[in-house]
C-alpha cells in the first residue's frame, strides 16, 4: 500500500490493531504492534525490521524490540484475529499445511537440514506448521507451530555425544524445555483441537453457532497419506479432503473381505480380502472412462482459446476401501460399514466440486474425500 492510502484506512487499522493486541500487557507494545502491522502493509518486497522502519520513517530499534525482546504472548493474539475472522465471514475449511524458512547458519532455534517445500528441496532452514481458516474469497493463517527435528531434541536421542550437542544448541537459542520432537502431523491435530475445541478458542462453537456447517479439513499429500492422520480426524467427527499419493494402497470399493475355511482349532482366521490391493494409480486407470471434465472457478487469465479464463481440468471420483489393517475393521477397531466407501466418506458418491478447491493444498472433491496426487 502506498502511504496514501495507509493514511486513509489508518483510523481503522488502529481499531483493528486494538481489538487484536487488547491482551498485550503494555501501552507501549501495542502501540509497536500497530507500526509493525503498518509496516508489513508498506510498499516494498522486504519485509524485515530495517526496510520497513525507513519506509516508516522511524528508527529500527523499536519494532526490532517488541519482536525480538519485548515479552508478550502471542496466542490470545492469535486467537483474537481468529475469532475476528470467523465472525465476520464464513469459515469453510481448516487447511493444513507447513512452510520452511531459509536459513545461513545453525543458531536460529530448530534449523536443520530438512526438506522445504519453499525451496522445493532439502536445505538448511527452519519449518513451521500451520492451520488457515479459509473460504471462496479470503484465507487467515490463525496457527502456527515451530517443527522441532529429532536433533533439536536431546531426550528423543539415544547417542549421549547428539544428545549433549542438542542440549547446548537448544540452551543457546534459548528453546523452552516443553518444546519437542513432535510429528508434523500431530502437530497439526493439536492446533486443530486448540482452535476449534470448547477449551481452547472455540472458533467451532463460534462458527456453527452463526449458521455455518463445520468446516471441512484439507491437507496435501504430505499430511493426507499418513492414515493415522486421517483417523484420528474420522474420530474427531472431522470431514476431511486430503490428497494422497497415487502409490498407496487399497482395494477397490465393491471389494468385500470373504470368511475364511476354519479347522475347528485354535483361534478362527480373521476374513479376508480375496485379491491382492492395488495402489491408487491402478484403481483410477482401470477407471479412466469415468473421468469428467470439471470447472471449478473462473480465473484472471484469459486467452484466445480461453475467453472467460474458466480453471477446468479432469477428475476421477471412485470408492476404494483402505488396505494395512485387518479385513472387517474400519478405524479404531470399528466393523466395516456395509456399503463400501472412501475413509471419511458419506455413504452417497461425492458430486462434482462446486467451491475453489484449487486454493486449498492439492485436493479436490467432495467433503470426506480422499484423492490421490
């Protein structure tokens, strides 16, 4: 934004800025939290203290404090802006994701060598796991959790000389002791319940309380094709879009496991599937002439051959029931439903999508759905 036109929504960024920072302790934080949300809306590709405090006018030192050295909490801040969000507009998917952080050096807290989706490679950097609040038109990043790797973690490992390593670099950049070794996608499970449970933010509450349906879930591959993610969703009573890899496993959905010959001794053999699983890839040739060609959205691009910039591109949806656990059990031990299905699946096929699912990670398809990448 030019400073004209900062000038002119001033007087509402400062409400803004009052409403989101009212549980900072200190007048003087947050009159810097205000300046720092100024600076980040300037004109200017960087957005680190320096170039924003010139293009303020104003000496780096006191954004530079309030960020690095000034102690406040910044979850009820988090919260606010959340809470903020869901109440001005409809919140219809929670979307699971993670960004890396390059880095030149090792002292910044949890940098590694470690695969960045920013960089698309493996590289030195730092990786934070997020979840948005999203809708057709406008997305809020409301959480976020610093990944720690195994070698940040002295008590997760076992090499004493790796051990005494992690001890020293997480006293030298001063890592609180409850932060760990956690999976990313359990990460992500906890920020979800923190936002959306009755003891944390409420923000389900506060949405369905407003009329909204509960939001779905979406993830890319990289949270979609661990199945303890999607389960512990499903026991969540989450929907859920997740992209998946096409190498996973399953069988096809009108599949039934079949019981097994019993010799009268012992325990009886568990049923089970007659054929092999195939991966995904496999299922969805097999049912390539169902594929369908879908618009989801009108884009700004438009051309010659494209005039109205309509996204279209061609979907497959089919049933496929999940393989790696025991014939006759769905998640958490439950029996197998009837009717075959999707994990996380409605009974009836998904129709063709109608919202911008293209904005949210690699997914596409109804709610519930699982889909391959």
């Amino acid at each position: 934004m030019t400073p004209e036109q900062i000038a002119e929504v001033r007087p509402r960024l400062v409400d803004f800025a009052a409403e989101m920072l009212g549980d900072l302790p200190r007048k003087d934080q947050r009159a810097a939290g205000e300046l720092y949300a100024r600076g980040l809306l300037t004109d200017g590709r960087r957005k680190s203290m320096q170039p924003m405090a010139a293009r303020l006018g104003m000496d780096h030192q006191r954004l530079q404090q309030f960020i690095t050295s000034s102690t406040w909490d910044y979850v009820p801040v988090r919260r606010n802006v959340a809470q903020w969000f869901a109440a001005s507009q409809p919140v219809e998917a929670l979307v699971v994701d993670d960004t890396g952080f390059p880095k030149d050096g090792n002292a910044s807290p949890c940098v590694a060598r470690q695969y960045s989706g920013t960089l698309g490679k493996i590289g030195n950097c730092q990786v934070a796991v997020s979840v948005h609040l999203v809708n057709e038109q406008a997305s809020c990043a409301a959480d976020w959790r610093l990944f720690c790797p195994e070698s940040w973690d002295d008590q997760a490992l076992d090499d004493p000389a790796a051990a005494a390593r992690a001890a020293r670099q997480r006293e030298r950049a001063g890592l609180p002791d409850e932060i760990r070794h956690t999976e990313k996608w359990r990460l992500a499970l906890q920020m979800i319940e923190e936002m959306t449970g009755p003891d944390g933010w409420a923000l389900a509450g506060q949405i369905t309380a407003a009329g909204g349906a509960r939001p779905v879930v979406v993830s890319d591959a990289g949270y979609g094709d661990n199945a303890l993610f999607r389960e512990e969703l499903t026991t969540a009573g989450w929907r859920y879009v997740v992209a998946v890899k096409g190498t996973a496993s399953a069988y096809p959905g009108q599949a039934v496991p079949q019981p097994r010959p019993y010799g009268g001794r012992g325990q009886p053999p568990k049923p089970a599937y007659p054929h092999p699983p195939a991966n995904l890839r496999q299922l969805a040739i097999a049912s390539a002439g169902q594929i369908q060609p879908v618009t989801w959205r009108q884009g700004t691009k438009a051309t010659r051959g494209n005039p109205t910039a309509a996204m279209t591109s061609h979907f497959l949806a089919i049933r496929v029931r999940p393989s790696g656990r025991p014939a006759g059990c769905w998640p958490n031990g439950h029996p197998t439903p009837p009717s075959p299905r999707t994990t996380g699946c409605p009974p009836s096929p998904p129709a063709p999508p109608s919202k911008n699912w293209s904005a949210w990670p690699r997914s596409a398809g109804g709610s519930s759905t699982t889909t391959a990448s």
